[in-house]
C-alpha cells in the first residue's frame, strides 16, 4: 500500500477550510469565481474581439492562483510532516 498517496489524499481533505480562505481571499462572490472558470476556457483572441482580453487576462490569472495555491498549501503541509517525522513507511 502507498502510504504517500494516502496521505495526500487526506491532506487534500482535511484542507478543505483552507481552500474555503483562500477562495474568499481571492474571489469576491460565487460570480467572479464562475466568470474566471469561463474566461479561462476562453481563447484569449476571442475575448481580444469581445473587448474583455484584460478581464479574460486577469480571471485567468485569478483562478490559476487559485489553483496554485491549494496545491501549495497541501505541498507544503506534506514536506513539513515528512520532515519532521521521517520518511514514511
């Protein structure tokens, strides 16, 4: 059994509140957030034509850094625990 994998699994749950934060800090209302998952399956030339490209630019950035940032808190949160318990059976 791959004690790893099991591990990051329950990370990624038990951070469920931290990712509710961060998507506080970062989206202003389930709106924003739904606007920034469509800019980012838009193709930046459409948004261009559309007169949006610098709000298509900057949801994108938004739920990148989104994304980025629930996968760094768990990052982080796994190579603290393996550090100061050891490698892990």
């Amino acid at each position: 059994m791959d004690w790893h994998a099991i591990f990051i699994i329950v990370l990624v749950i038990l951070n469920f509140p931290v990712y509710r934060f961060i998507y506080k800090l970062i989206f202003s209302d389930p709106e924003d957030f739904d606007e920034s998952v469509k800019f980012s399956f838009t193709p930046d030339f459409i948004s261009f034509f559309r007169g949006k490209y610098w709000q298509d630019r900057w949801g994108t950035f938004k739920l990148r850094m989104y994304i980025f940032l629930c996968l760094a808190v768990v990052t982080l949160e796994y190579m603290a625990v393996d550090m100061v318990m050891g490698y892990f059976p």
